[in-house]
C-alpha cells in the first residue's frame, strides 16, 4: 500500500487535479477536517460554521458538510486537516477539491 502511494505521487494522470491536470480553481477556499474517505476519490469534510444567533446574542455552532474530490497525487486519511477549492462541477455532488493536506 505504501509502495503503491509513492508512484501515485511521482506520476499524476487525474485530469482533475488542480496540480498536474487542468482542473482550475475559482471562488471560495475552505478549511475543513475530513470526516469520511470511503471511496478512493471521493471525501466528506466538515467546516465549521460560527453562526450568531441575534435573539440570544450568543454565537451557535454549526456545521457543513461538503462532498470533495480527492487527486491521486494526494493521500488524505480520515481525520486529516485539509485545504479546499471551490472548482468546476466534477460530479452530482462535487464541486470542491482537496489542494492541500494541512
Ligand atoms: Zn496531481
């Protein structure tokens, strides 16, 4: 499995990768921790949202959860901090990339 990790990140073919491919990035950048990594290009990562609640005037915690893709060249785990970019619409649910493992 390592061995196999290193040569994904010597040779990228992901085409959408913000790095090596032509996927380009645009709009909002996120920092989030990635709360699931089932599928091998695919996470779900949650951010967290400081929300003020004005009747109360207090602050409430909230939190979203975004659908990212993940390039080849990147070995994300769950429980990692990462860096997102919003970018083109990759699939039904994907609009984000992971550019950087924090
Ligand atoms: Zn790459």
């Amino acid at each position: 499995m390592a061995s196999k990790n290193s040569i994904d990140q010597t040779v990228c073919t992901d085409k959408n990768c913000p790095i090596h491919g032509s996927l380009s990035t645009r709009g909002s950048v996120k920092k989030g921790l990635v709360r699931s990594k089932k599928l091998a290009s695919m996470a779900v990562v949650e951010i967290p949202i400081l929300s003020k609640v004005k009747k109360y005037e207090r602050s409430a915690k909230r939190r979203s959860r975004i659908h990212v893709h993940v390039p080849s060249c990147l070995n994300v785990k769950e429980g990692d901090d990462v860096e997102i970019s919003e970018c083109k619409k990759i699939s039904k649910t994907k609009s984000f990339v992971v550019t950087k493992v924090l």
